[in-house]
C-alpha cells in the first residue's frame, strides 16, 4: 500500500501546480494536522483512496470549514484495507486559550480511553499524531515537546509506523525525516512524504 503523508505545510505541487503524478498509486493520505482544510478538499477531489486527518494546534478553522470529502480519525481506529490507524491530534499545552492543545496528562488520558477499543482490535499499524513523542525529534521549546503518552503507546503495540508532523524540517538542519524507534519506522510527514505499507 503507498501512502502519502502531509502535514504543517501545504505543498506545492499538490496545491499551486497540481502535479496529478505526486497522486499515481497512492492508496491512502494520511493528513496530520496544521493544513488549510481547503487544500485537504481540494487533495481529496483527485485522491483515489481516502483521506485521514486529525488536527494540529492551529486547526480550529476545520469547526468553520471542515475539510470536504475527508475523514476525521480523532480518537478513533480507523480500518482500511486491513491496516489499523489509530488517530490523536494536537500537540502540547503551551498557551492558555486554544483548540487542540493538551498538557501530558489529558494526552494520558486520551489513550487510556481508547484501550478497550485497542484490545478489541488486538493494537493498532500506524500511530497517526500531530505532535511527535517525547524525546524523539521534538523541538527544545515547550510548544514543540512531544507526548510521552506516544512512547508508551509504541512500548506496548509496537506499531509499524508513528506518523506526526509539528516539527518543521525547515527548523533546523539536524531534523531527521525518518528514524527508527525500535521496532516503529517514525515518519516526519512536513509538506509531503510517501512510503509504502
């Protein structure tokens, strides 16, 4: 299965220049969060699979102008194609007021929901966040701390693939797109990614 991540930034050849190539195969679009949902609309109109979303810390415009023609998997497992995606959004708690932002404890809280349904399901293939776990690739200035609640979630299911965006490659020349966490492939989707499943 061929799967396009995206996240934080819309990218250009899907957006400005629409490049119909940058689609040819793609199975399944994975959107973590901080994207215009018009852009998300307009990716889902040429998309031959689904596309998948959860929200970043900036998208309270998707209660407004939801992204047509895309699911939203906050807080779900989503099942497609025999791959279970299991989506969290949001990254932490760093200002008082704002949509989709969570200190440790409520992201604790979030998952512990979802145990019952992670059971059920016997796990989960791909961790779909906005925000990346704690200590793994995430930024040195609170607002880009990761959740410590991602590591614990890869401790015990040990997903395939973790697949976040929030930390901008652009930041910094040491920001790795891919690494590994032993046995999870962790993706950082900024603008645009594509691997296989």
């Amino acid at each position: 299965m061929k799967i396009l991540a995206l996240a934080d930034r819309e990218c250009p050849y899907l957006w400005d220049y629409l490049d119909r190539r940058r689609l040819e195969g793609v199975d399944l679009i994975l959107s973590c969060g901080d994207l215009d949902p018009r852009y998300l609309s307009f990716v889902a109109t040429f998309a031959h699979g689904p596309v998948l979303y959860i929200h970043g810390n900036h998208d309270d415009r998707y209660a407004r102008v939801p992204p047509e023609g895309c699911i939203c998997v906050e807080d779900k497992v989503y099942v497609h194609q025999g791959v279970r995606i299991l989506g969290l959004g949001g990254s932490v708690r760093y200002k008082p007021q704002g949509e989709h932002q969570y200190t440790q404890r409520q992201m604790e809280r979030r998952v512990a929901r979802r145990r019952l349904e992670l059971m059920r399901r016997k796990g989960f293939d791909i961790l779909l966040t906005h925000a990346p776990a704690l200590g793994l690739n995430d930024g040195e200035d609170f607002a880009h701390t990761g959740f410590s609640a991602f590591n614990a979630l890869m401790d015990r299911y040990r997903p395939r693939y973790f697949v976040h965006g929030h930390i901008h490659i652009n930041y910094g020349v040491d920001i790795p797109r891919r690494c590994a966490y032993q046995d999870t492939q962790v993706i950082n989707a900024y603008e645009s990614y594509t691997f296989e499943y």
